[in-house]
C-alpha cells in the first residue's frame, strides 16, 4: 500500500499500536514485511482476557515482533467499577501518549467503518499529543472493512483472536467487553454501550 510506503519513507522512529484484534494483526502484518523491526505498542492495561494475553505472546513469538508493553505506573486493577472514563485515562491514554514522545509517526488499525466517531478520520493526519508534541498518526486501513480485513486474514494464514468464535466482535479489556448488543453495530458490546473512545484517539485541544 503506497501510504504505508510513503509513511516510512518519511518516518525517522515509527511505530505501530496494537490491541491484537483482527485488524491490528493484518497491518501489522503489512508492516512487518518491509519494517521488521517497528516498535509494536501493546497496552498493558491489567484487564484484558486471558486469550488476549496468551494470543499476543504466540503471535509475537511467532512474528518475532518487536513488542513493547506499555504500562501505568501505578496500574488500579478495579477502577472501571468507579469510572471508565478514569479506569481508561490511566490504564491506556497516560502510558500511551507518554510513550508516543519518542515516535513521529503512529500507525494505527483504525477504520471509518467502526464507528461515527471515526467516519471522517484521514489515512495520514497531524496528530497533537498533551505536551503539544505534533506526531503523525497513519490509518491505513481507513476505507476497509470487516470484510476486507478478514479476506486479508485467510488469504495470508493470519490465525485471529479466538475471543471472535465466541461472538466478540470488538475486543478490549474483560470488564467492559461483551459480545455486540446492536448486532449491527459491532463496537456496541464496548463499556456497556456507554461511549464510543477510550481517549486514546481523541486530539488535545
């Protein structure tokens, strides 16, 4: 893909992010390819599903990915019982972005099809971090759909997150995962449907 080419032709320290769902193994697969040893960003929240964990590890070793697992430094195992909002800005909007400090382009797995929070989002755009620090952030995979990233999946042997033969279809941490509660919309089984971001994506003003 020429915005994956054209990004690292451009990038002095990229990286990837990954949460390991199906969309983020396949660019990550594409990435590999040419870049094989990307920096790939896995939040370590505290909260993920066993199958997470155990899927990043074997893919990992198997990719021979470069892996980093970000962090909190003082990880609330808990906290979404109080606050989501908070459980979110500590577990994975604080460690990520201060670990983006030292990239200047972000790939992400991001698709205009997930959500209308993300209906009008850019292949590449300026990204602006909490410090001010402006980083590109790279949506491939912008135009894509479930469909597509799939294809990808079974034409390349990619093996997928097996929390999706239970019926998951959008995976994040255990406690506000459930399978989709609108069965045509498949973010709708994130925080109870109760919003649509975790932070991560959202721009400082």
């Amino acid at each position: 893909m020429n915005v994956i080419s054209d990004a690292l032709a451009r990038a002095k320290a990229p990286c990837i992010t990954s949460s390991f769902q199906a969309e983020c193994v396949v660019l990550t697969h594409m990435l590999l390819q040419t870049s094989p040893r990307i920096p790939v960003l896995f939040l370590d929240t505290v909260h993920h599903f066993a199958q997470t964990y155990d899927y990043r590890d074997e893919l990992a070793a198997t990719w021979n990915m470069n892996l980093i697992n970000l962090r909190a430094a003082e990880p609330q195992p808990g906290l979404w019982q109080q606050s989501t909002d908070q459980c979110c800005a500590v577990h994975k909007v604080g460690p990520l972005f201060s670990a983006l400090e030292q990239y200047d382009f972000w790939f992400t797995a991001l698709r205009r099809e997930q959500s209308p929070s993300r209906a009008n989002l850019r292949e590449v755009e300026p990204f602006k971090l909490p410090s001010g620090t402006i980083i590109q952030r790279v949506s491939p995979l912008a135009s894509w759909t479930t469909r597509d990233v799939w294809k990808y999946a079974k034409e390349h042997a990619i093996p997928l997150l097996p929390l999706y033969e239970l019926g998951y279809t959008s995976i994040g941490c255990e406690p506000c995962t459930t399978p989709p509660l609108d069965p045509d919309n498949p973010r709708s089984g994130r925080w109870q449907g109760q919003k649509l971001e975790c932070g991560i994506h959202l721009q400082a003003k």
